[in-house]
C-alpha cells in the first residue's frame, strides 16, 4: 500500500513538473543564437542564425518586416494566420515552400533556408 502512494507521489511531481514548463516550450525551437539564456522579458531580442541585434518591435511591426523583405527578395508572401506567413518562390525547374512563424522578439523558417533568412534577418536589423 505504502508502495502505491510513493508511486503515485511520483507520478503526481512529474506531472506537475511538466505543467508548470519546466520542459521544452514550443517557442524553444525559435532561432535565440547569441542570445543568453538568461535573457530577460523586458529586453525581447529577435536573433536568427545569422544574427545577434536586439531589437523591439510589435508583432504587427514584425509581420510587415518579414512579409516586405519576402517580397523584395522575390518571395510570394501568404498570410496564412495572425503569425504564420507561407513564402514561396519559384525558379526554372523548382518551387520552393516555407513556413515563417513569428512573435514580436523571434521567427522561425521550417524547412530552414539561409536565403530568406538572410533577407529577413537584413531586414530586422
């Protein structure tokens, strides 16, 4: 008996644990290169691959920043939600999709393409 209740503590701190986040968060996927992990909420930093600039901006200022240098650089921008953008650019034998999610401190290209990055990232800063 004594055994069931330390099994069930057990599971109850694990299951606590993990809903209070102390796991990896959905947003841990979004490009913080060069920033430290101790960074705070009140210096929001947007850093790509390429790039270590702390910069403010809202999420709608973010949009518009992503969605321009898309667009400049010859990429079909698709608003697809309130942070989700679908770039696509096409070239002689290939077509070329990914998406970009973003807050108002980060963004994130899945599949990875150091090309929109670049043009995003020049664009931020």
């Amino acid at each position: 008996m004594v055994e069931k209740i330390i099994a069930l503590v057990l599971v109850l701190v694990v299951v606590a644990w993990m809903l209070t986040g102390q796991t990896e968060s959905t947003y841990s996927s979004f490009k913080s290169v060069g920033a430290s992990e101790h960074t705070t909420e009140a210096e929001p930093v947007v850093e790509t691959e390429h790039s270590s600039a702390k910069i403010h901006m809202t999420q709608k200022s973010m949009h518009h920043a992503i969605k321009a240098a898309g667009e400049e650089n010859g990429w079909i921008m698709t608003e697809y939600k309130a942070n989700t953008i679908i770039a696509e650019k096409l070239s002689d034998n290939d077509t070329v999709s990914v998406t970009v999610t973003f807050d108002n401190i980060s963004f994130l290209i899945e599949p990875a393409n150091t090309g929109l990055n670049s043009a995003i990232s020049a664009a931020l800063h």
